[in-house]
C-alpha cells in the first residue's frame, strides 16, 4: 500500500486551524474487495466522517470500482468548527497523492476556507 498525507489550514475566530489527514491507498485486483475505512478513534466523529466523505469524493478521479483506502490518522485540531470539512478536503488530496493522480485546486470546488498548506516553493 502507498501512503500520504495532507495538512490544511483555515483561521477561525482569529486563531489558526490545522488538520492533518494520513492514508494508505491499494488497488484490488478484484472489485468486491474495494473498501474505505477509517481509523478507530475517529470512526464516529465528525472530523471522521469528513474524512470518510473526502476519500469517497476522491476515488471517483482514481476508480470507483476498484479502490483499498486507509483512512490511517487524523490530527490536529478536530474540535474546530468545520473539522469535518477541513478532514474531507484533507483526506482528499492525500488519497489522490496517494494514488499519484493528476489534479489541480480547481479540483477540489469549493473549500469553505479551508487552504493546502504546502512545503516552501511549491
């Protein structure tokens, strides 16, 4: 399995907000073995669940039949106001990373604020 991460940031009330999103991605040889899960502790929270919704959302540009995705952590600030959103967008872009996909900002529509915090000179 291949693994990425992707770390978004958004400033709520001032303050700044981080969250950070890790998965692991596979491709089955045999579609009925396609799955999403996500990581325990974070299985019925929102910020789980946002999770949950960015890797669905981003395995339509992979393949929506064959896909193994790993929802493997979730840090950061995951009681903010809009967790689940910064979560989904996060998960996202790892998944994609993941999977070495091709995809641009304009990809991601909409991001309610939340912004791709990237490495200097990128």
């Amino acid at each position: 399995m291949r693994q990425a991460s992707a770390i978004v940031e958004k400033v709520i009330d001032g303050r700044k907000r981080v969250i950070e999103v890790r998965v692991a991605v596979d491709r089955p040889k045999d579609a009925r073995k396609s799955y999403i899960r996500c990581v325990e502790e974070h299985d019925r929270s929102g910020a789980g669940a946002g999770a949950w919704s960015g890797a669905r959302f981003a395995r339509h540009r992979v393949d929506s039949n064959y896909f193994q995705i790993d929802i493997l952590e979730i840090n950061g600030d995951t009681d903010a106001p809009d967790a689940w959103m910064g979560a989904a967008i996060a998960s996202a872009v790892a998944t994609w990373m993941a999977y070495a996909v091709d995809w641009t900002d304009a990809d991601l529509g909409d991001t309610y604020g939340w912004s791709l915090r990237r490495a200097a000179g990128r």
